[in-house]
C-alpha cells in the first residue's frame, strides 16, 4: 500500500517535475554549453573556443568592477540589512504599541515597484541641486556633507545601497518575526528569572532558535543580492552608470547590447555560469558557517 | 521499481529533449537553406518588382509582412508609422503590415524571437546597432538593386531620394547597402530663443566666441551657462568626438581604436580634447552638480530656464516639448568651429534610424515597395511634423524646433557618425574602454595625461585579448 501511495505521488510529481526540467535544468545546461561558444545570438552558426570566454572574464576590468559591486552588494548589503531587520524586529517584539502599523510600514517599500524607487530617490532625493537630502544638510549647516554630489560616479553605488537596504529589511523584518515569534515566551521568562540581561537573552535564546529562519533569509537574500538587476538598472536612468553594474547588468549589457550592439552571448552566458557559480558558493558557506543544529522546544 | 520509475522519467526527459534538438536543428538547417535561396530571389525579385509602376495595384496574393519597430507605440514616430500603413493598405490591400512596437531594446528581443522560431521580416532601430547586428552577421538583406530602381513616384532612383552621404554611412565593409535610413538625428546646442533675445546672447561661431559667450552667462545672470546630463557616458561622450571632429576630422578616434600598438592615442588632439572639456567644468560653466545628475535631470533645467544650452542630439526639443513654457521658443545651432582645427562648422553629426529586413523574409518585394512608400517626401514630411526630427529625404521640411542644426546639415559637407563610429565597429571597445575612461577624464577622475596612458594601455590589451 505504502509504495502504492509512493508511485501515486510520483506520477502527481511528474508534470511539475518535467516542467521543472524544462524551464530550469535544460536552459541551466544550455547556458552552460553556450558559454564555450562565441556566438551573437543571431545566428546559427557557433564557434567552439574552449575555456576562452572564462580566461577572458580574468582580465576584462568591468566584469571584475562589476563583481565586486555584486560582492558589496550582498555583504554590506545583508549587513545593514539583517542589523535593521534585527533591530527593528526586537523593538517590535518588545511589545510595543502599534506594532503592526509600525511592521507595515517598514515593508511598504518591499512592494514599490523599482522603477518608482529610482526616480523618487534618484531625482527628488539626491538631487546635488534640488534633492531633499542636500537641503537638509545646507539647513542643518552640515557643509562637508551638503557638498557631497550622491550620485555622482564615486557616491552612487553607496548611495543606491542604501535604497536596497532600505527597500529589503520589510521583507527580511516579516520572516525574522515570524521565527521570533514561535520561540515559546517562557523561555525568555525563565531567562529573566535567572536575572539575564536583554544582550543575553538576544545571544542565548532568540539568535539559537532563529538558527533555521536565519540561514533561509541569509541565503534567500544571497540569491537576490547576486542576481539584484531591476534597482540599479532603473537607477541609471537612460543607461546604468558603470559604477553600478553588477553582474546580472554586466551579463546584460554583453549580451544582449544595452545601446551598443556588442551581442556576445557567449561570454554572457560564461558570466552567467560564474554567477551560477557563486550563488552555489555562497549557499554552502552559509550552510557550513552556520551549522544545522536541531533544537526542540 | 521506484528506481525504475525515476528512470523513466529520466528518459522521457533526455528523449523530449532530443527530439526538440533535432527538431531545432531540422529547422535551422531548413531555414539556412531556404536563407541562401530566399535571399537570393528576394533580392532579385525586389529589383523587379521595384520597376513596377508605383501605383499599380498590386494582384498577387495576400501576404504579410512581419514588422518589429524600436519606437514605443505613444511615440510620434509610432503615430506616424501607423498613418503609413493606414495609407498603404488603401494602395495595396492585399498587403498586411504587422507592426510591433517593441521599444529600444528591439534587437535583442528579435534576437530572442528569432532564435524561437518566430518570423520578423522587417526591424527598425539605430543604424549603428543595425550595422553591428544584422549587417556585421550577413542576415540583412542587400538592397542595391532596389535603391537604383525607380522611387515609389517613379520620377528618378531611389538612391537618389536620399541626403547625400546617409545610405554610405552604414553600408557593409564591402560597400553594399541593407539600411534604409529614414530618421536623421543630429547633434548641437539647444537653447531658448526667447532667453537668449531677451539676454542679448547671440549664438557663438568659433570656440573662442562659445567661451566669452559662457563667461558673459555666468557673470550677468543667475542661470547656469550650460547644462549636462553627466550621468551618462555617451552624454558626455558628446563633447569628446564634437571637439575631436573640430580639431582633426572625423574618424581619428575610431583610427586610434583600431590602432593596436595604442600608439595613436599619443596625438596631442586628444589630449587637448580633455583639456578643452576641463576647462569649461573648470571655469564653472557647467550646472553645479552635474555630475550628480541621473537623467533627465539636467535636461530639465534647460526646460525650466535654470541653464542656457545644452549640447545634445536634435531629439532634444521633441522630448522636452511637454516640460516647457508657452513662450519657450526653441533655437539649436552647430558645434563652433575651433582655431586651427580642421573641422567646418558645418560638419554635421549625422545618426540615423532606418530599417533592415532580414535576407531570409519571404516578402523581399512588399518590403522594398512598402519602405519606397513611407519614404516619399509626403510621407517623411508627416514624420517631421510629429516628430520634430529631419528625413533623411531630399526636399523634405526641416522641423522648426532644430532649424539651426538642420540648415547646417543641409549645407553639410562632411557628415560623420556618433561617437565617431566605434559603436557598430568596435562595440565592446566603446562600452569598456573608451566610454569609461573617457567618462573618468570628463568627470576629472582622471587627468588628461591619466586617460592618454590608459586608453594606450586598454587599447593595446584589448587587440592582445583578441
């Protein structure tokens, strides 16, 4: 009967599984192929070239610029977000009133759309002439900061970080919560009984127990951050700024010519693979950094 | 058994997708065979059919002709495309035109359509991207035969339609033309009449006048002398190849680029280049902050009268026209001429829009009778009305928003290509090497010398990668 049951769930697995092949595995692998190719995209015809499109990857300055952006990206970023998300979401949990207007409001950002993000802060933020950001440091007579231009090319990357970061922590601050709030409340307080202080049961108890909550928001956030395109590439307006290429721009920009018609999918599809690559890379870390362990309660 | 069963699902999986490879494979060798044929007779048959008196109604049986535009469908240009084939269908009924308006980025989704199996027969958008994709690959069809056939009134060729210059400019290394270019853009100062008249500022001729000109804006008014979109490389770019086409002609910087000891690059022209652009952000014409700018927020200060002028492409007045005041009268004129330089004020920038169809289309003929219609002077005279932009079309109007700029290129004698040309012969170069060092000199990231020294260096490196 039992293995009746197993092959029943097979055959309900398998649409989903072959669709699943299809549109993910297969397109995975042919990336792959591809990326020993030099090839336009236009054509039929593709010119086997080995590992060369990889070698090149080593010595072309804008993927490496664009790879370490990617790298700032997902740990400065994952930084200042799970920080705020941590701090935002023990504030909330500490029985402050108004909670859930409070957590709505900081998700609010999470569902604008990337394009609106660009221009509000883009343009009526940042502005070095007419942004509110620089008003408010003339009127607060904080000069060297009134001077600062924050989307010029050496402030811009920083200064879109801080919209990622912004927009993200709603999202990271709802699954936070939701793994604080199934850690049961006698824990924290028999913790106070024993005299423990805030700090203490934050690093004893909240942070053990989120161990599981914790490592998927990582690694959902490693995903994003690696693959992050709409954000920066509405920011830059007609083009994105080289300052703000990442990899999934860069990818673009090669692939498929954003205004100039470079069209080598090949080596797109090599720096697809490297991204692939790293995605894989940074999910084991997370894995291996923070280990599994089970506890019950 | 359960391993039995995941195998099975395994090899339908292999087998599902062996059967679509070859069945990819099946229909690209179909469609490579049927290329070289197709080509052939449409190129043929377009050089016939384009004998044909223009307004016979034509007797053959329906077709379709499949039409993938850069422009968005609220565009003017889309409005006017639409007129066309609103036109054309009365003339010739049995002809369907299919247009999508699929937005700048129409390349790479032809490409992706393409590579679906979905049939485009006709695509418009920049020639230089046209050039760098379908003429640079051998997928565009030739059309020499029908360019000296008889235009759609039939009163002399159609090469003889065009702006001098305009169809050579992007033809293929071997001197044959694919693009039929229809959309004339170009390059200058655009400013408010009204302001300058009120101010008593007069348009400058040589680069000396430009400089006074700019010290006299700063100095007896509150309005920037000159505005930048600074966020944008190819923007900035502008000024580079403007100063650049002055001081030695054009085709010096794409020379340099193709040069791969990097040697080139050690001409004084390009460093004084830098020099000159320095100079302007130097003595603080330039809008205050620019290079903070994202676009379009410097071109808005031009429509709010907070800067003088602006060195953009012509297409400016028709993107701005919404943003400006009633009384905004809207004047351009050329690039100055530069002391001891060689260029004239009259060497014009010249970027085009235009079609290419596909040498694979099976509507070879319609194509060509349909894009000899849309480029009649009637027909390009309602696309300047909308559009605000000139045709590539003799006797047809110039729009009065880019007066300026378009009597200078009428009167033009050397017309060059935008940045010089290194977008559709060395794209990748000009996205990763000379647009970003440039950007960095224009900004003072780096110095004159700084830029020389690298673009010798990435340039050398770039034809060692190659």
């Amino acid at each position: 009967m039992n293995k009746r049951r197993k092959y029943i769930a097979w055959i309900f697995l398998a649409p989903s599984l072959i669709l699943y092949l299809y549109f993910f595995v297969y397109p995975t692998i042919e990336a792959i192929r591809i990326s020993f190719y030099k090839w336009s995209g236009f054509t039929v015809n593709m010119e086997f070239i080995g590992f060369k499109n990889f070698s090149k990857l080593i010595s072309d300055d804008s993927f490496l610029a664009a790879l370490k952006n990617t790298l700032l990206l997902l740990v400065i970023g994952g930084i200042g977000i799970f920080l705020l998300a941590f701090i935002f979401a023990l504030l909330l949990g500490s029985g402050i009133k108004g909670k859930k207007l409070y957590r709505a409001v900081i998700f609010f950002p999470y569902i604008i759309a990337p394009v609106v993000h660009s221009i509000y802060w883009g343009l009526l933020v940042y502005n070095p002439r007419t942004g509110i950001l620089n008003q408010l440091f003339n009127l607060l007579n904080i000069e060297i900061l009134a001077k600062i231009s924050f989307t010029d090319i050496s402030h811009i990357f920083g200064s879109v970080l801080f919209v990622v970061i912004w927009v993200n922590v709603g999202f990271y601050l709802i699954l936070l919560m939701a793994g604080i709030e199934r850690i049961p409340p006698y824990l924290y307080e028999a913790a106070r009984i024993e005299g423990a202080t805030e700090l203490q049961m934050f690093f004893k108890i909240t942070l053990p127990l989120l161990r599981e909550v914790l490592v998927i928001a990582i690694i959902f956030w490693g995903i994003n951050a690696i693959k992050m395109f709409d954000l920066l590439y509405a920011f830059g307006g007609i083009l994105p700024p080289r300052s703000l290429w990442t990899n999934a721009i860069y990818l673009y920009i090669v692939g498929f010519g954003k205004r100039d018609p470079i069209f080598q999918l090949g080596y797109a599809s090599a720096i697809g693979v490297v991204t692939l690559l790293l995605v894989v890379i940074i999910a084991f870390i997370i894995r291996k950094l923070i280990r599994r362990e089970i506890y019950e309660y | 058994m359960k391993k039995l069963f995941v195998w099975l699902l395994i090899t339908t999986f292999v087998v599902s997708m062996a059967f679509m490879g070859i069945g990819c494979k099946k229909a690209t060798e179909t469609t490579t065979a049927e290329t070289t044929t197709t080509a052939e007779a449409a190129t043929t048959a377009a050089a016939t059919e384009t004998t044909a008196p223009a307004t016979e109604k034509a007797t053959g049986e329906p077709k379709t002709i499949v039409y993938w535009s850069l422009w968005n469908e609220q565009e003017p240009a889309a409005i006017v495309i639409n007129k066309w084939i609103e036109e054309y269908k009365k003339v010739k009924p049995e002809i369907t035109i299919k247009v999508v308006y699929v937005g700048r980025e129409v390349m790479t989704k032809v490409m992706a359509a393409r590579s679906g199996g979905e049939i485009v027969d006709l695509v418009d958008t920049e020639n230089f991207s046209l050039k760098g994709s379908l003429v640079k690959e051998g997928l565009s069809l030739v059309m020499d035969k029908a360019l000296d056939a008889p235009s759609y009134k039939g009163n002399s060729s159609w090469r003889d339609s065009f702006l001098a210059g305009t169809l050579k400019q992007y033809a293929a290394d071997d001197g044959k033309v694919s693009i039929i270019p229809y959309d004339l853009i170009t390059n200058g100062f655009i400013y408010n009449k009204k302001l300058w008249r009120d101010k008593g500022w007069t348009v400058p001729k040589t680069w000396d006048e430009f400089i006074a000109l700019c010290e006299t804006i700063k100095t007896t008014s509150d309005i920037a002398s000159i505005t930048q979109d600074a966020g944008v490389d190819f923007y900035n770019d502008m000024w580079n190849y403007q100063i650049m086409e002055k001081l030695v002609g054009p085709g010096r910087i794409l020379a340099a680029a193709k040069d791969k000891t990097g040697n080139s690059w050690e001409d004084p022209a390009f460093k004084k280049a830098i020099e000159m652009e320095r100079e302007l952000f130097d003595k603080g014409y330039f809008v205050k902050g620019c290079d903070g700018f994202t676009w379009p927020a410097g071109q808005l200060l031009l429509a709010s009268g907070e800067a003088a002028m602006e060195l953009c492409g012509s297409w400016l007045p028709n993107e701005l026209k919404s943003q400006v005041s009633n009384d905004f009268e809207w004047g351009t004129f050329p690039f100055p001429e530069i002391a001891g330089g060689v260029g004239k004020i009259n060497d014009m920038e010249s970027y085009l829009i235009g079609w290419a169809a596909f040498n694979d289309t099976k509507v070879g003929p319609e194509i060509v009778d349909f894009l000899k219609f849309c480029t009649t002077i009637e027909n390009q005279n309602i696309f300047v009305d909308e559009s605000w932009n000139m045709s590539t079309i003799l006797g047809t109007k110039i729009p009065p928003a880019i007066q300026g700029l378009g009597e200078a290129l009428l009167d033009s004698k050397a017309l060059f290509s935008p940045h010089d040309g290194i977008p559709e012969e060395l794209p990748d170069y000009h996205k990763n090497i000379y647009l970003k060092n440039h950007n960095l000199a224009f900004l003072g990231k780096i110095t004159p010398d700084g830029y020389i020294k690298k673009m010798k260096e990435e340039t050398i490196a770039y034809w060692k990668s190659k």
